[in-house]
C-alpha cells in the first residue's frame, strides 16, 4: 500500500548553459586536410624515395588529422546542467568526456569571469597542479567551483552568473551556504 497523504516535492528548477568556439572548426578542417593528404600520399604512386618513407609519412598524416579533427570536435562547445542533486559537464556532440559533481561535495561557486586558454594551457579538458581542473573550450566568463577536499573546477559557459545563482541557491537551501 502507499500512503497518498504525502504532499508531492516541489519541481526542482534545472539550469542548462553551453559555450562554443567557432575558431576550433579551422582546426578541424586543418585535421580534415592532414587526413585527406595522407590518404592522397597511399594512393599516389608516384613515390620514389622507398616505401619506409611513405609508410611513414602516410601514417603520420592520418595520425595527426585523426587526433586534430577528434580532438577538436570533442572540444568545440560544452553543455552545463545544474539539477538538484549535481553539475553536470558534457564535451562535444557526443557528450564525451563528460564530468558529473554531485552538489553535496561543493562548498561555494562563482563567476570567473577572465577564463583565458593561455591560463589553463590550451582548449580542452585541463589539469594543472595547484590550480585545479577545468574544461575550457573559449576565453570569457565561466564557473569556478570550489570542492570539500580543496580542489577546484571551472567551466567556459555563457551566463555563469545564472548558473552560480542556481548552486547557491541550492547550497543555501541544503545548508552549506550561510
């Protein structure tokens, strides 16, 4: 039997932000042409300097487009959700790599609001000592959080101050924030 006398939960609100970066599309297409010219140096066969040569550099050619175009397209924009139990981070049309934060383990959030690639070493999914974890796919405003175990992690996303006003408040209402 359930008891129908319990009054239901209020909806939780959910916040969804992206960010994108249209400068990655040249690199991608720079990628797209490292492939398409490895595969016109396997088929042209007008090679005279040995086959080890152009085994190498075909490989190499595949290699380098295959890792730019993927690598790219994984990092070309980035969606954010805040829900009522987590921050959740996806990378890419596919959604990988792909970060999720249960809210119990963040003591505070805000705005950064200069998040610069030269800072983090780059676009992409980072990690530098002393100064934490972030997914940085273009320079501007993103979210800063601040972790129980002293760790930190920050986000590229349009409207972060939407997004940190969603985890505080959630933090407010759990007890966290004072």
């Amino acid at each position: 039997m359930s008891d129908h006398s319990r009054a239901p939960s209020p909806p939780v609100e959910v916040w969804t932000g992206r960010a994108t970066n249209r400068i990655q599309w040249l690199l991608a297409a720079l990628g797209a042409g490292c492939v398409a010219l490895g595969i016109a140096l396997g088929v042209e066969t007008g090679w005279d300097l040995g086959s080890a040569p152009l085994l190498m550099s075909v490989v190499g050619c595949l290699a380098a487009g295959v890792l730019g175009l993927f690598g790219t397209l994984a990092f070309v924009q980035v969606r954010v959700r805040v829900d009522g139990e987590a921050l959740e981070v996806r990378c890419g049309h596919v959604g990988v790599p792909r970060r999720r934060i249960p809210l119990g383990e963040v003591v505070d959030a805000e705005v950064a609001h200069s998040v610069c690639p030269r800072q983090w070493g780059g676009w992409g999914y980072r990690w530098r000592p002393g100064k934490g974890t972030a997914v940085v796919v273009r320079r501007g405003e993103g979210v800063l959080l601040r972790l129980g175990d002293g760790r930190t992690f920050t986000v590229t996303v349009d409207d972060a101050e939407a997004a940190v006003r969603t985890i505080r408040g959630r933090l407010n209402r759990s007890g966290v924030l004072s």
